[in-house]
C-alpha cells in the first residue's frame, strides 16, 4: 500500500475509533424529585397509560422518533457477505446520517441469522421498541421476502433502503432528465445491469413510472424468456430476445442503468445508444463506465454515479431520513408505493427550484438545475420539509397514516 493509501486508511480508522454513536438523556436528572419522575415511582404512570392504549407508547416514548437500523451482513456494500459484526461501521454509518439529515434517533442492530424465518422472528419480536425499521444490506433473494413479510405482519413503517433508495433517486433523477432530453419517459428504452435488490426496485419503480421497455442483465447474461434459472422475480422482466451483449442490447435504447460492477462498459458499447442518452453508472466505488470515458465518446450523454466527486450522484441520504420523517410524523403503518413516488416527485421538483446560494461553496462549483444538476444536494436545507411533507401527505391520502 503506497504513502497516500495508507494514510487514507488511517484517516478512516482514526474517524470510526470508539464508534460515531451515542446515547444521550433528553430529560433532567439532577435531584430526587427528577429520578422518581424517570424511575420508580413515576416511571409507572406512563407504563399504565401505555398498557389501556398502546399508541401512547408514541406520546411517553422515544417511539416517536427512533427507528432501527437492521442488517445481518450479507450484502456490505461491496463487500458482500461480511457477517453481522463486521456490518456495525455501516450500520452506525446509516444511524447518523438519520440523525443528521432527518433529525431522527437510530440504533444500529446487526443480527446474526442468515434464516429468514428466524431472522424475521428477531426482528418482529425487538419491533414494539421502534418507531420504524430500516432494513439494510442484507442480500437477495432474501431481501424480498423479508421486507414483505415484516411490511404485512407490522405495523411500523418499513423500508430495505437498498431496494427502495436507490430507485427512488434514480426515478427523480430520470423524471429531470425526461425534461432536459424532451423525451417522454414512456418512448424510453431502459438496459439495466444488475438483477439484485436495487436493480429490480429500480425495474418496478421504472415500468410504474411508464417505461414499456426494460432489457436487465445478471451475471449469466439477459434475462429472458428462454431461460429456466430466472426465479418468479426476474421473470417479470424477461425479454423475449436472447440479447449477446450489452452493445447488442444498448443499441437503439435510452437508458442504461449499471448496479453491477465495475469497467462494464466501453466507449464503443455505448455509440448506438440514441440521442441524449441517460448513463446512469451505479457500481461503487468504480462505476461501470467512467464519466470521462462517457463524455469523450458522447458529448450528449447525461451520466449519473454513485459517486459524490462526479455531479448527479444517486445518493441515497436523499431520500430514507426524510421517508422515515414523513412516516413517523403522521404514525403510517407502512411505506407504499404512494409514499415513494410522491418522494421521488418531489426530489425532482427541489431540484428544479432556484439553487440555495450556499451549496455553489459547498460543492466547489455553480449548481443550476440542468444536465449536471439532476437531483438536489444533500445539504439542500429544504429537503427535511419538503420530502417529508410530500410521504406525509401521501400516507394520509393512501390511508395509512394513524394522525
């Protein structure tokens, strides 16, 4: 490891030393009649309130506004399957930027049981605790059936943000690039690289925004209908043409959506993409194809990345602190489709909005909605009100909000 590497790495170690979470009181406790009030004998008067009514837990707890933070390790990053104590820097990492961006306490819980029946168990059993649950790297298939489960047998919001967060973004990102490109996302032609837990919300997400055309590749090629290992959920998005390669499939397409990994792509692979095309190159750290490559191949081309040193980064902190916060504010029992489309409206509509003046300083460069500036920054001040309000607003009108 050379010089600069190396204290890279030190720089990370020293940040993470003793972990980047906390617990701190809210209440005093500085005398006798304070610690009869948080303990015996006062502690039981709330207890009571709760047990006639056990959405008082909201009003006499820190339910209101904590949400877990659940993983088991089996999909870190790029990482893979690391093991749940191995995912805590992650898992603490999502806590703050909750508390952050959204304003709202976590606790990170790494779980060690890769069984989905018992997995789900655990987490139903620590559920009265939370005001919400953010499932978080954990690998597919599993993914799918744990998030449906804990959705239709809770009664908290609940969101595997890896699934979700990303094709929330990316749908507001695509929405903007519709309006730059004038082209109506219904004429698109979407490739997508990557059949996982974020590329097939992205594919759900894309087909019920109205694209018609969705060609996705796993690791053995495309999917398509010739094929008898693709599983009822990549079968929703199995093409009738045995497509060779990516070139073969980009061609004539105006979209490619990379959630695979990295170097996919050559300049060449992309020539016969149409006009304007939507490059959205996922895959962290390297993307699938470099913006610069992109660029020096197609000067028309509107690139997106993961990566917060390129412009357009399909960043998911843009979206699950505000989710939560729009949820839990009106006590939704779940998060809907509704709620996650009204998000993703109203990411875009932030970014169309005229830029706040500090964010030119703190991104090094003049923001102004256009081909370089798709979706909000993540230090938008406005995005707390404004996401939230929309998934608020979304769960009282889709009848899941209790308040």
């Amino acid at each position: 490891m050379d010089q600069k590497l190396q204290a890279q790495y030190q720089k990370a170690l020293d940040y993470h030393k003793g972990g980047k979470l906390r617990v701190e009181a809210k209440t005093s406790l500085k005398n006798q009649e304070d610690l009869s009030l948080a303990y015996s004998p006062g502690v039981a008067i709330p207890c009571k309130e709760i047990q006639k009514d056990p959405l008082k837990a909201y009003d006499y707890t820190s339910k209101c506004n904590l949400v877990a933070v659940i993983s088991n390790g089996t999909a870190v990053l790029g990482l893979g399957d690391i093991g749940a104590q191995a995912s805590k820097p992650v898992m603490e990492g999502k806590a703050i930027l909750f508390k952050m961006f959204g304003g709202i306490d976590a606790f990170d819980i790494e779980v060690n049981e890769k069984n989905i029946d018992k997995f789900i168990d655990i987490v139903k059993a620590i559920a009265p605790t939370f005001g919400g649950i953010n499932l978080e790297d954990i690998k597919a298939p599993e993914c799918f059936e744990i998030e449906r489960r804990l959705v239709e047998e809770l009664d908290i919001p609940i969101m595997h943000d890896d699934q979700h967060g990303t094709a929330i973004i990316s749908t507001a990102a695509i929405i903007n690039a519709s309006k730059i490109v004038q082209k109506p996302i219904e004429s698109m032609r979407v490739v997508i690289s990557g059949a996982g837990a974020a590329a097939i919300a992205c594919a759900k997400m894309y087909k019920a925004l109205g694209v018609k055309e969705i060609i996705m590749f796993d690791s053995r090629g495309v999917i398509h209908t010739g094929r008898n290992d693709i599983g009822i959920i990549k079968a929703e998005f199995a093409t009738s043409k045995d497509y060779s390669s990516y070139k073969e499939a980009l061609n004539g397409s105006d979209v490619f959506l990379g959630l695979s990994k990295a170097d996919l792509l050559q300049a060449d692979d992309i020539m016969g993409m149409n006009e304007n095309p939507l490059i959205f190159a996922m895959s962290n750290p390297t993307p699938e194809i470099l913006p610069e490559i992109v660029y020096e191949a197609r000067r028309d081309a509107i690139m997106a990345t993961g990566r917060s040193d390129y412009p357009n980064q399909i960043n998911n902190v843009l979206g699950f602190p505000y989710i939560f916060k729009g949820a839990m504010s009106v006590r939704a029992k779940k998060i809907n489709e509704e709620m996650k489309f009204a998000a993703a409206h109203a990411l875009a509509e932030l970014a169309r909005e005229p830029i706040e003046p500090a964010l030119d300083g703190i991104h090094g460069r003049k923001l102004v909605f256009g081909r370089e500036y798709l979706v909000p920054s993540p230090f938008d001040s406005r995005l707390k009100e404004k996401i939230s309000k929309a998934v608020a607003d979304a769960a009282i009108k889709s009848g899941v909000a209790r308040i």
